[in-house]
C-alpha cells in the first residue's frame, strides 16, 4: 500500500499532510506491521496490569475474598481482550451507521447519572449508573470520550471542506461535543471533560477544521478550569497541592512509594505503601505500585509500552488510506494515550492530583473495556478491506 498514492480528495486540507510528510517519497507503510505490533504493546500491557492487580489484592484482601476478587479481575480483562478482538475484526466502518444512534444514547446516559433510580452518587460526584439499581455500575463518560470520536471523526469526513465554514460546519459540530463536555463537568469531573474536549478537539483539528476555530475548543477548557477552580473547593486546592502550597498525604505517600523501590523494586507482592496510607494503588495510583515493587525498571517498562503504543499507533494511522477509519484511527488511540499521560503526571507530581485511571493496568471496570474498545476499533481501522467514498452529507 503505496501512501503516495493517496488521492488529494480523501485527505486534502487537513494536518494529514503534514504527518504524511513524515514519510521519505516512495516509501510505504504496510498496515499489517503497524496493526500486528500494536496489538502485541495492548495486550502485553493488560497482561502487565493482571500482574499489578493480583499483587495489590494479595495482600490488601482477606484469604475469603481474594479469589472472587481475582475471579471478577480476570473476567474483566478477558472480556477486555473479547472486546478488543471484536473491535479489530469489525474496525470503524462496520459501526458506522450506528454511530448516530451511540451518540444519543450516550449523551441520555450522562444526563441519568443524575436521575434517581439510575444514578449511583460517590463521593458527592454523578458519574456512574446502575440500571434501576441492579448490575455493575458504568461510567457513562469513558464511554462517551470513545463514541464522540468516532462521531466527529464520522462528521469531518462527511463535511469535508464544509468543515471549515463557521456557520455550516465548525459550529454545529462543536455545539454537540460542548453539549456531552457540558454534562461530564457537571458531574462533576474536571479532569474527564478537559481529556474529553481535548481528544474532540483535536481530532476536529486533524480532520480539517480552521485552527482558528479549534481555539474556541481551547478557550472552552480555559473557561472550565476557571469555573471550576472558582466553584469547587477541592479543585483550588489540588491545584495548591500541585504548586506547594498545600500538602496532602495521598500525594505525599505515593512518591514515597516510587522512591523506595530504587532501581529494581522492593519484589512482587511485597510493596507495603498500600496498607500504610497509601489508596487507591489499584486504580487512580498503579504506577505509584509498579515503582515500589519493579522501581525504575518497572517504570521504564510501563512508559516503554505506552510509547511503543502512540509510535505503532502513528503508523497505522499513516498506513490507513480511508479518510473516515484513518481519522477514528487517530482519535481512538489517542484518547488511551492523553488518558494515560495524566496518570503518570498526576503520580509523579508533573499535574495536579486527579483520579485517573492508568489504561489496561488499573482496576478493571468502564475504564478498562472503554480503553480496549478504542485500541480495538483502532487496529480494526487497518483491515484490508475495500471502502467507498465517505458521503458528504452531515448527520
């Protein structure tokens, strides 16, 4: 698959070009290398994150719980891994008509996460849901960072050059992405609805949009932080923490935890932080657990795997010749990449404290299958099959 090749009409006037021009003339990239070594980085990384759950349950957990809790572990991470084959089998265009209809019923979820009966408060935030109070809970919002890429991405195909007209292209697209950014930070989750419209954004951007107009995006997180900085108290006060003028122990005891693994770790199951003040070292604070047990060789690892997956994953989005799956492609993998670069910000100071969860290797839940769904549809993008054109018309 030659990318010199491409026609103009299924990328021109988009950034495309540009990462195109990353490529010597005459060169090419086979989808199958890009599409085979990312799927080896995912699953080795959720194979890692089994690790990392089985240790901290070890020794957090009483002998009675530990197997239901491992057992519960592994079905999620399986079904992760059902998820993520089905995605790659099934690729962006064999969803593409339902779009739409996944749209709608992600923007309805967010709105029940406040509706008695499906919402499922926790510590005063609305971000989860139980249907009619039975079942596992879901996180609308993980979800939503996934459907809505794939919705703009679908959009900027079919506007093409429209996309750069204000009235007819740009703004009514933006309107429905502030419309789910709006419900994420009600919940109210700062962080989610700025890694949300920074991955919308973005992919807008990638797609063609003016850079102008993608400033109004900016200008919208901008104005978020600043609402939420004035509104909410514990928001000022992480930022306090993150610039020194607050303290707090969780942050304090997670970098205690990553200094005392030294180079190779204190052993597996053998990290003490997590039943001495330390929380949450199975979701929001996993690596602050892979330092202490593997130390600076486990870390290395772990920004190894994620580097290797934003490497593969521009490849394949240079080796995909359709606009629409290239652009879904794109945004896809990135919202794993922003996701897992503010975990590893936030444990080791370089952001403000935010819950987090560390994609394939945290606690297994919405989380992990939203992330699995995005690599899978992701790979899927490459799949050798024949697409027509993309319609111009906008949903």
């Amino acid at each position: 698959m030659v990318m010199a090749a491409r026609p103009d009409s299924r990328r021109g006037g988009s950034p495309f070009e540009r990462f195109e021009s990353m490529i010597p003339d005459g060169a090419s990239i086979h989808p199958a290398g890009p599409r085979n070594a990312l799927l080896y980085t995912t699953l080795a990384l959720l194979a890692f994150g089994m690790l990392i759950q089985l240790s901290h349950a070890s020794t957090t957990l009483p002998a009675a719980e530990f197997s239901s809790a491992m057992g519960e572990q592994l079905m999620f991470r399986l079904a992760g891994a059902g998820i993520l084959l089905a995605g790659m089998f099934v690729g962006p265009r064999g969803i593409e008509r339902v779009i739409p209809a996944a749209t709608v019923l992600c923007i309805a979820a967010l709105v029940l996460v406040f509706v008695p009966g499906f919402e499922q408060p926790i510590n005063g935030a609305h971000r989860w849901i139980r249907i009619f109070g039975r079942g596992p809970s879901i996180q609308p919002s993980e979800v939503a960072r996934v459907v809505f890429v794939l919705w703009v991405a679908r959009r900027c195909a079919m506007l093409d050059g429209d996309l750069r007209s204000l009235r007819r292209g740009f703004i009514p697209t933006l309107l429905v992405g502030l419309l789910a950014g709006g419900l994420i930070f009600r919940e109210p989750d700062l962080g989610g609805a700025l890694l949300f419209l920074l991955c919308f954004g973005l992919t807008l951007f990638v797609g063609g949009a003016r850079k102008q107009h993608v400033a109004l995006v900016a200008a919208v997180g901008v104005g978020l932080m600043l609402v939420a900085f004035a509104t909410f108290s514990h928001v000022s006060e992480r930022f306090a923490v993150w610039t020194g003028g607050s303290s707090n122990s969780q942050v304090t005891r997670a970098s205690e935890a990553m200094a005392s693994g030294g180079l190779s770790g204190v052993g597996f199951g053998q990290g003490g932080f997590r039943n001495a003040g330390l929380q949450y070292t199975q979701t929001d604070y996993a690596l602050a657990l892979v330092g202490q047990e593997f130390g600076l060789w486990g870390l290395l690892l772990v920004v190894g795997l994620f580097s290797a997956f934003v490497w593969f994953s521009l490849r394949l989005v240079l080796s995909v010749r359709d606009r629409f799956a290239a652009l879904a492609a794109f945004g896809l993998t990135l919202s794993v990449a922003l996701q897992a670069m503010v975990h590893l910000q936030v444990v080791t100071q370089l952001a403000p404290p935010k819950g987090m969860a560390l994609p394939f290797l945290s606690d297994g839940g919405s989380s992990l299958l939203a992330s699995c769904l995005a690599a899978g549809l992701a790979l899927g993008a490459a799949r050798p099959r024949d697409h027509g054109p993309a319609p111009r018309t906008a949903p």
